[in-house]
C-alpha cells in the first residue's frame, strides 16, 4: 500500500490506481504501511443545520486523532472544505459556513503543528466551475459522489500539479519577449516614449504584468530577455522610461539581437548551465513561439493573451502551471544575485592562466551543517530540483528527510560563499548506515573543486567518528553523465559496474588520502 485516503464520500475516480481508501467517514483502521496520505472530507448532504455543523466540525476531532496515529516522518495531504451544496432556511442563519470556516481553520492549525502535514486549498479548483458543474445529484444518488466525476481529469491534473509544488518542482527560468510583450509596441519604431508602458490603457495591463513578474523573481524563478531588437535602444528604454519596473538588473541574463530565439534560449541555458526543461518561454508572436515550440520542445511555450488586459489572467495561470510551489525557501530568494554573481566569477576566471590562483583568489568560505528544522526543506528541494551533479537522483520530501533524520541519518548541508556574493545552502550528503544514499550540488557551484573537498570532509569526519568503510553508489539518469566518474577521483574503488551503467564503491576511511587544498575555508556546524 503506498498511498491513503481518508474520505466521506465517493472519490476513487478522482485518483490513481496506487491509492486506497477509507470507508466513508472511518478513521477505525489507519495503515501504517502507507508511505502517503490524502484527508479528503466534503460537505455531507443534511438540511438539519445544526445537526450538519456539528458534524463537519467532528471532522476535525477526527483528523487530529489519525495524525497523533500516523507515523510523522510520511507527508500528510489535507484539502480544505467547499459547500457545493447546502440550503439555508434563513438569511442570518451561518452555522455550516461557520462550522466549515472552524474546519479550515483547524486544517491549517494542524499543519502548523505537524511538519509532514501539507494543507491544500480545494476553492482554488472549485472556483474555476459553476455549482452545477461541481455537483451532479445523479452521481451523488447513485455512488454518493460529492463531486461529479465529469472533472476527474481536470482535478487529476489539478492535484498533481499541488502534489509537484509540495516536492518543491517547477520551472526556473522565464524567458521574456520584449516588444508588445513587457510593453506594448514596438521599441524600434515608437522609442522610448512611444512604448505603452504605465498610465492609462493599455500601457497600465503592461504595467502590472511588469510589477507582477517582479513579485515572481522575489520567489526564486530567474527571468532572463530573448528580444529582436538593437540591444542599444533596450539598454536606453531601461534606463530612461519612468514607468519601466524590470530594467536591466532585473535580469540574469539576455540575449537582444537578431538572431532566432532558440540558438539565443539554447545560449542562455548554457551561459546558466540549466536544462532546457527548466525554461519557460513567453513571447506575443505565435511565430516565435512555434519556432521554439518545434526546435526546442523540452521549453514549455504558453499562448500568449491576443489582448493586454487578458494579462492577468495569464500571469495566473502562468504562475499555476509552471512556477507555484508550497512554499520557499531564503535561497529561493536570492536567485537572480546569485546567477549574477555566478556570471562574475566567470568573467573573473578568464584573468587568470593558473586555475588553482584563481580558486585562492576568490576567498572560497565552506560551511557544513547537520540537517535541522532551519534547513530540512532546501536540502529536500535540492534532492528534487538537482540532477546534473546527483550520484542516486533520489526525490524526497520534508517529511521524507525529518523520518530518515530519526531513523539516525547522517545528513549535512553545504553552503558555499566567495567574494562575489554568498551562494547559501547548495549541496547535501545523505549518509545511511555505512553508506551514501545521496549526495547533490547544486549546478551554481561546479566548477571549483568544492565537491571534491565537500565529500572528502565528510569523509574524514566519519572517519574521525569510527567509521572504518563507506560504501556508494552511482545511478545513471539522462541528465548526470558528468558524474559517472567522480567518485573514483575522490578516492573511492569501483567494485562492480553493472549492464545499466550503475556502479557501485567502496572507500577504505583508513587509508585513504583525504587531504583537502588549503584555500578552502570550511567551517563544521
């Protein structure tokens, strides 16, 4: 049984084939051997008010009684309460909106007292649909379906979409138009103060979606410009028009030229060494979007609104689709600095004929902590996003990484910081029993030797702890080629390597040279 649902009503159709499910309304058995759960609890059809409330608010007692029962080291999904149907005699009659509004509040008071417990908001769904294309009382008379199964699909989809923002998946990068897309016209012809951008309509719809992609790049996504343009009149629009809010420092990168957008997004993936899967692409003229659409299909390339005040609408649904994740974290945050200063260091390099001078010139500081409730969520996102440099590419959650830490994981963090800014927690070693079941980087600190003295510090500190062996292994994936080798140059020996191309290690903590070069400054928390 791999994964649970507690429900009042009927709802298999709304999930896959790998769920189970209560009996309607039962909490009397609560499998243990589930490594997932869903809390789905509806409305139920009663026309006594009070005898209604009373119920939905039992519902809660009910909840709070599995979760004191359910292992709290496995993801625990709940979705609030909607009222598809009820019928109110009077007017000043609240108790079922007050009783459901008593239900969501416990929801979110459970999740504030529970790490694994994971609260989704079921309006955000039904709010899309009438009440008559929510509810059908065929379905609901027949199966006692509270939802009618015509929207399975879209509710799949829907719900599979929340359960990637909780493993912390989406898109990290947005490419942008410029021309009639960040403003409206055309800069080459109409100049800098011909561009609808600001005031009145439609300059004012350009105006949000700007300051609403500024809010986007707070949370983490990197916005980047592949615009036709002279790349002399951008630089001056950006500088000089009043109403611009993403100018040039809003950007990690750009490419304004004349050549066709893919090479130029192919460019940008390299220059930010990402996958082409983490790009999204946004651009007013279908012609572009269909070139991208067919040379780089990996790029996910919305329809762009055929007028600006549809923007909004757009944006949220852009947001939704590509970039929405539970929650974030403070690295997250500083994306766009840290792509930047990524861009700096290589240009720094390029000074510089003896690589080992230009690792000491740029003060490299270390810091290596153990896994905590201050950092438990990044290192499980790492292990989600990450997989160019990832030996295994196992995916956990939060509440994966909290069960492993009380099973006695060794689990350490990395944060990398140079004289060009700090690039926070970027790397993390999962260490089980005697062997590595994970160990990631992330792809902004490649380059510089920092995994190589990042896995022999955390093998020098097992050994230091009694550890005589570490054992190892590597998966191959189709993105992680680059690190079929690596652990044989930090000193591991290869005992098999099997038809799939996975191999697995051994490394002697007693023999082994260890030596780490002096200029990196690690710190141990």
């Amino acid at each position: 049984m791999s994964k649970f649902v507690f429900r009042n009503n009927t709802i298999e159709r709304f999930f896959g084939k790998e769920y189970s499910f209560s009996g309607y309304a039962d909490i009397s058995i609560i499998p243990q051997d589930a490594e997932f759960y869903v809390w789905w609890y509806q409305v139920p059809i009663k026309y006594d008010q009070a005898l209604l409330a009373e119920e939905i608010r039992g519902y809660a007692r009910n909840l709070n009684f599995v979760l004191q029962q359910v292992d709290s080291g496995k993801t625990f999904v709940i979705l609030t309460m909607d009222i598809l149907y009820a019928v109110s005699f009077m007017d000043d009659d609240y108790r079922v909106q007050e009783s459901v509004s008593d239900y969501n509040r416990a929801l979110y008071e459970a999740e504030a007292s529970n790490g694994n417990v994971k609260v989704i908001d079921i309006t955000e769904f039904t709010r899309r649909y009438s009440a008559e294309e929510l509810f059908d009382w065929k379905f609901y008379f027949i199966s006692q379906m509270g939802m009618t199964p015509k929207l399975h699909k879209e509710f799949k989809a829907w719900f599979g979409r929340k359960l990637e923002g909780i493993a912390l998946k989406r898109k990290k990068c947005l490419v942008l138009d410029l021309d009639n897309t960040l403003w409206g016209g055309v800069l080459g012809e109409e100049g800098i103060e011909g561009i609808q951008i600001g005031g009145d309509y439609p300059g004012k719809a350009f105006l949000y979606f700007q300051e609403a992609l500024s809010q986007l790049s707070r949370s983490g996504v990197i916005l980047a410009v592949c615009s036709k343009n002279n790349e002399r009149d951008v630089l001056e629009a950006w500088e000089k028009n009043p109403f611009m809010v993403l100018r040039k420092d809003a950007f990690v990168s750009y490419r304004i030229n004349w050549t066709d957008k893919a090479t130029n997004i192919k460019e940008l993936a390299t220059e930010l060494n990402l996958g082409l899967d983490s790009f999204v692409f946004v651009d007013d003229n279908p012609t572009e979007r269909e070139l991208v659409k067919q040379m780089l299909p990996m790029v996910s390339v919305p329809d762009f609104p055929e007028q600006p005040y549809e923007l909004p609408i757009f944006f949220k649904h852009l947001v939704e689709d590509c970039f929405k994740v539970y929650s974030i974290t403070d690295e997250d945050r500083h994306k766009t600095e840290q792509y930047k200063a990524n861009a700096a260091r290589v240009q720094s390099q390029k000074v510089f004929a003896d690589f080992d001078k230009y690792l000491e010139s740029l003060d490299i500081r270390i810091t290596i902590e153990p896994a905590d409730e201050f950092n438990v969520q990044r290192i499980a996102q790492m292990t989600q996003k990450t997989n160019q440099f990832n030996l295994t590419t196992k995916r956990y959650t939060d509440a994966d990484v909290r069960n492993f830490i009380g099973q006695g994981w060794k689990i350490w963090c990395i944060g990398v910081a140079d004289k060009f800014g700090d690039n926070g927690i970027t790397g993390t070693v999962m260490v089980s029993g005697d062997e590595i079941d994970t160990f990631l980087l992330s792809c902004r600190i490649l380059g510089k030797g920092i995994e190589v003295a990042f896995i022999k510090k955390v093998c020098a500190m097992l050994a230091e702890s009694g550890a005589g062996s570490l054992k190892a292994k590597y998966i191959p994936t189709a993105k992680n080629a680059q690190v079929k080798d690596f652990y044989e140059k930090c000193g591991f020996t290869c005992l098999m390597e099997n038809r799939d191309g996975s191999k697995e290690y051994v490394m002697n903590l007693r023999s082994v040279d260890l030596k780490i070069k002096d200029f990196y400054k690690i710190t141990i928390k």
